[in-house]
C-alpha cells in the first residue's frame, strides 16, 4: 500500500533539486569574467589556432569506407536455409 505523502516528499525533493540547480548555476558572462572586473564586456568566441596546411582525415573517411563495406559484404552472405524461407 502506497503512502499518501510519498508523492509529495518526491516532488518537494524535484523542487529543491530544481531551484539548487538554478541558484549555483552562475551567468555566462560572469563565468568568463575575471576576478574583480565589475564592467560588463562582450562576450567573444575563443578564436582556433591558425593552421597553415589543413589536414585531411584520411584514416577517419578510410574506416567509414572499410565499415560500409564490411556491411554489405555480410549481407550478401546467402543464407542455408534454401526454399525453405
């Protein structure tokens, strides 16, 4: 047999759960701040290192290849069960 306050200690422990969550999450912009900046700045992506030469992922494109393949080849497998099917 259920307990009739069970449901309501469940979701006072959602709420709280919910509004801890909401109260420690901090702002974007005061989580990119540095300590004692009161001013508020922009905020800017981070910016990638410039490479001179792009590297093309061969062995990625090379697995995807060897994968798809490896797929067909197994269904093209005939199975032993012959007129049966």
């Amino acid at each position: 047999m259920r307990r009739p306050h069970t449901l309501a200690r469940a979701l006072s422990l959602a709420a709280a759960v919910a509004l801890a969550t909401l109260l420690v999450t901090p702002d974007p912009a005061h989580a990119q701040a540095r300590p004692g900046q009161r001013t508020a700045e922009p905020l800017r992506p981070p910016v990638p290192p410039v490479d001179r030469e792009a590297k093309a992922n061969y062995w990625g494109a090379l697995a995807v290849i060897l994968g798809i393949a490896l797929l067909c080849a197994a269904n093209l497998i005939p199975s032993k069960r012959g007129h049966q099917d």
